[in-house]
C-alpha cells in the first residue's frame, strides 16, 4: 500500500501546472486601451471555464482523498489516468479560444471533459475497490448521479458541437454549474 499524502502532493502540484500553463497562454495585448483586448475574450471565457473544470476535479479529488483509505497500484495507475486527460484541457482550451469556438475545437474540447469525467469515474471505482464495498468513500458515493448525468451530457455535447457549437458549449458550462453546486456526500457520511 502506499501512503495517500505522496497521491494526493503529486496530484496538486500537476493540477497547479495545469492552471498555470492555461493562463501563460494568454498573451498580453499590444496597446493601452479596452479594444486590444476585445481579441482576447473568446481566449478569457475559455480559460476561466477550464479553471473551474480544474477547480471542479480538485476540489472533489481532495474530499474523495479524505474519504480514501487506502492507496494501491489500481489507484495510482488511475490517478495517472485522470491527470493525463487533465494536462490536455490547457491545449483544448487555447485551440477553442484562439479559433473562437470553431466546431473542431469545441468538440475536442468536449472530448477532453468526456475523457476526464470517465477517468474520474474510474479513479473512484478504483478507490472504492481498494477500500472496499462497505467504506465510507463507497457509502458515500453511492449511485453517482451527478458523475453519470456529467458523462451523458458530454456523449450529447460532442456531436452536438459538429452542428451547434455554442448550444454544446453551453453544455458543458451546465455540466460546471452542476459540480459547483456543493456536493456534500462526502462530508455528510463522514460525520
């Protein structure tokens, strides 16, 4: 078994490279006054999109991490997985808002949100294997309603992006409304 707090460092400082790469892409504008940055909106919404997307994923992988009590391969290999999906919004991010919410681009945005929303899923499944069917992360988790809506969403969003980019896009902004709204299972089977 290995030790939660070494996942859970590893974990915050890629997701703290992950918010700073998206902000390095946003380049400053050459000029002083408000219309050199009217370019550069589409570029903004993108990134404080996938800011909250990051802040989404942190916030529930440290409550699931406090939830969690045991750490093994499974779970490493699946953290490693999620991550991964992760480190590709900073590009999905930058393609969508320097091409201004084109269809390619807001689809493979979405396709990185599907791909981390299945991730995460197995990362919890992962988890729950290794603590058990009766732990307090598995009693709390329960059906996952909110996990499973979010992956039926994205499959919807993704194809949808091919005909109506800002109505998928749209999507995935409620997908983010859905998780900000605060989750307490955890903490609620904690105490």
């Amino acid at each position: 078994m290995c030790k939660k707090n070494r996942l859970e460092a590893f974990s915050d400082g890629v997701l703290a490279i992950i918010i700073t790469i998206m902000v390095l892409e946003i380049k400053v504008p050459h000029g002083e006054n408000f219309e050199t940055l009217r370019p550069l909106l589409p570029v903004f919404i993108c990134y404080v999109l996938s800011f909250v997307y990051v802040g989404i994923y942190w916030n529930n992988h440290h409550h699931m991490l406090h939830a969690a009590r045991k750490v093994d391969s499974r779970v490493l290999w699946a953290n490693l997985h999620l991550l991964f999906w992760l480190s590709l919004l900073p590009f999905a991010t930058g393609w969508m808002g320097e091409n201004h919410f084109a269809k390619l681009p807001v689809v493979l945005y979405g396709c990185v949100l599907l791909m981390a929303a299945i991730a995460y899923w197995i990362l919890v499944r992962a988890f729950i294997h290794a603590d058990g069917p009766d732990s307090v992360l598995a009693k709390a988790i329960g059906v996952d309603r909110k996990g499973n809506w979010s992956i039926i969403l994205y499959v919807f969003a993704i194809p949808l992006a091919f005909y109506q980019e800002l109505f998928a896009g749209a999507l995935y902004i409620t997908v983010a409304i859905l998780w900000l709204i605060p989750d307490q299972r955890i903490e609620r089977t904690l105490s």
